[in-house]
C-alpha cells in the first residue's frame, strides 16, 4: 500500500466512536451520581420542579449550489461543498416529571448567556415555583457566580435563593436526562443544513411545539440501590480508621 493510501485509510483518532468512561472507585462521582439519583425519585410537585440543563452547539452551514431535483431514472443530487455560516449555541431544559422541554437558541455559550437562561427559566417558565431543582453538568459556565457577572447583586442573589443547584458528576452525563431530549432534538432538527441563525431559531420552536403538543414524562427507574448493585466498581473501597 502506498504511502498517501496508508494515510488515507488510517482512522483519525479524533473520528474514532469515543466513550464516556466513569472513574474507578471514585467517592466524588459516586457522591454526585446518588445525589442526583435521590433527586429523580422526588415526586412531581409543581411547587419545586426538577429542570434538566443542557447544552448544544450547532454549525450553521449553507449550500453553495442548488440541489438537482429527481426526475425520471435520475435520483435527487446534492452538491458536497457548502459554505460555514459560524455556530451557534442551544440551551435545553426538560421537565422530565412533566414531559415538557424548552430550547434557546443563542449565538455564543458564555457565562452571561447562561445566566440570562436561568432568570428567563425562573422569571418567565417557572414564575410561580418556590424553588426550580436544576440539574446540570459541571461546564465550566454553569456556576451561580454567573448571574452576578449578569445582574445587580440583588437580583442575582434573589435568583440563586429559588435554586436548587444538583450537579452531574464529571464524566457522568448520562445521569442529565436533559441528554435524552438532546440527543432527540439531534436526530429530528438539528440533522441537517441551517444556514442563518433565524432558520434555526424558527426550526427549533417548531420542534418544541410538536413535542410538547404530546408529553411525553420521562420513566427514570434507574437508582441508588440499582447503582450499588451494576455500578459496584464505581466505589471506592471502605477505608477503616
């Protein structure tokens, strides 16, 4: 095989099917994991919702050239080049209790950003809730210290006093059932070419409209105990004194 084939057929690290792998015997992800599983057994009370964040990035791209429509012994042919119109960046929450999910779309992932998500969350989706249970993972933005760089001081205080903070563990998103919804919105929106920030915005909402049209309230039967039975590798051995 010659030298450019060798390199052609080589698989790029980067391109290789990557893993989340848990840390063995780790007492701080087993901390997180079943704080974030008691939570996932509360009942729902609309009172203090549990909220699921998460994040997504999006590259915008458009064609270059016009598709060739199908036409008799001929299929439809799209051109391979296309022009990269910049990212952009989509909150996602869920209520998994309620079935119910909500998409922001924003042009960059700052810690500003972020904190305008929480106030839109508190103050618009959840006006009435005494306290909004967040769970989400440990990114670097996602840290109450966002809304001070946001807010005056006695805003932001007044929004952190109607949170109730649960952090995933790090290497531990699969317990952020936001990643569910995330991984749909993928699959039936976010699936192909959008070239403007606009189309997206508008592609979104008409996917949230149709999914919250019919909820769906997510079963979560994974807990604790189940943890300490499959996931007994995961914990640190006792350590007497």
């Amino acid at each position: 095989m010659r030298a450019h084939d060798a390199q052609k057929n080589e698989i790029k690290p980067w391109l290789r099917k990557q893993w989340v792998i848990p840390p063995q015997a780790s007492a701080d992800f087993v901390c997180a994991m079943e704080d974030v599983l008691e939570v996932y057994t509360r009942p729902h009370d609309p009172a203090y919702p549990v909220v699921c964040l998460d994040e997504i990035s999006k590259q915008r791209v458009a064609k270059t050239r016009l598709p060739i429509p199908a036409e008799p012994g001929q299929p439809a042919r799209v051109d391979y080049e296309y022009e990269r119109c910049g990212t952009a960046n989509l909150f996602l929450t869920c209520e998994p209790l309620a079935g119910h999910r909500h998409v922001t779309v924003t042009a960059r992932r700052t810690a500003v950003d972020f904190a305008w998500e929480v106030r839109n969350l508190l103050e618009v989706r959840y006006p009435h809730a005494e306290k909004v249970v967040l769970v989400m993972d440990n990114l670097n933005t996602h840290k109450p210290a966002a809304l001070y760089q946001a807010f005056e001081p006695k805003v932001a205080r007044s929004l952190i006093d109607r949170l109730e903070i649960h952090h995933t563990p790090k290497h531990g998103g699969w317990l952020n059932m936001a990643e569910i919804e995330r991984s749909v919105l993928s699959r039936q929106c976010l699936d192909r070419p959008i070239p403007d920030a606009a189309t997206l915005s508008h592609e979104v909402a008409d996917w949230e409209q149709a999914r919250n049209a019919c909820p769906h309230p997510v079963n979560w039967r994974f807990t604790t105990p189940d943890a300490r039975i499959k996931l007994k590798r995961l914990y640190p051995s006792i350590q007497s004194g």
